[in-house]
C-alpha cells in the first residue's frame, strides 16, 4: 500500500470523509486525559479534517519515517545523542504522550543539552491548550542559554 497516508483515505472518502474524522477525534480525545467539550471538539474536528482533507504534502513522508500502527522505523530515542544541540521535551500536564519516556531519554542525554518542559493545567497537547505558556518556556529557556 506504498503512497497511502491518513490524508489520502480521508480525501478519497470524499462526502464521508468528515464523519471519519469525527469518529477519530471524539474517540481519540476521550481515551486520554480530559476530553474535549462540544465546542473543542467541534472546532478540532472541523480543523482536523481541513488539514487531513487538503492537498498532501509532508504527510508523503510518514510510510519512510513510521511502520504500521504509527511505530517509528528508527526511533528517535536512539538516534538522539548524536545531535549537537539543546533538546527539550515538552508535555503538557495530563498529555496523551507518556512523559516519563521523554525523561528516560532526558535522563541519557547530558543535562545541559536536555531539559524537560510541562505546560502546568494543560489538559490536552501543550501547543493547542496553552501557547503562552508553551511559548513562555520556551522563550526563557533559550534566553538563559545564549545569555
């Protein structure tokens, strides 16, 4: 099935594409933290089915950079001592993504180039919930290492 992303099935459902997506995000965004509200997840929807339905682009790469079921094909955590620079992990405070996997790596790394951020009362992905504080942090911390 070489070429077939999530972007493509969504765009080759045509008319039946949003209940795809609707079915997605209601699922997706109970199992994990809080879930959405209506308004959240009718907002998200519609977002996520704008992005999933338009032309493809970078989604092209996902079948050379992850296996079936969204497992990376050369997992990050393996190649990460081999970058040069600061990294960072941020999660929000109840994220779907399992933090204590980012301070495993964190912990692998040299303490200077790691740093592990949380977006305190974010209770869904740190950049959608909580921007200036996810923007904030961010800031601060590449002030203190270029100063």
């Amino acid at each position: 099935m070489s070429g077939v992303t999530p972007g493509s099935v969504i765009r080759a459902l045509g008319p039946w594409g949003p209940g795809l997506v609707e079915k997605y995000v209601t699922g997706r965004f109970s199992m994990h933290g809080q879930p959405l509200d209506a308004v959240e997840q009718n907002v998200f929807k519609d977002y996520f089915y704008h992005i999933a339905a338009a032309r493809g682009s970078g989604e092209y790469a996902l079948r050379h950079i992850l296996a079936p079921g969204a497992w990376a094909h050369a997992p990050l955590a393996e190649r990460l001592h081999e970058l040069k620079v600061p990294v960072t992990f941020i999660y929000g405070e109840h994220d779907w993504m399992n933090p204590a996997a980012g301070a495993e790596v964190a912990q692998q790394l040299d303490k200077v180039r790691a740093k592990k951020v949380s977006c305190h009362n974010s209770v869904r992905i740190c950049y959608f919930a909580r921007v200036a504080v996810l923007y904030g942090g961010f800031l601060g911390y590449l002030v203190s290492h270029i100063a």
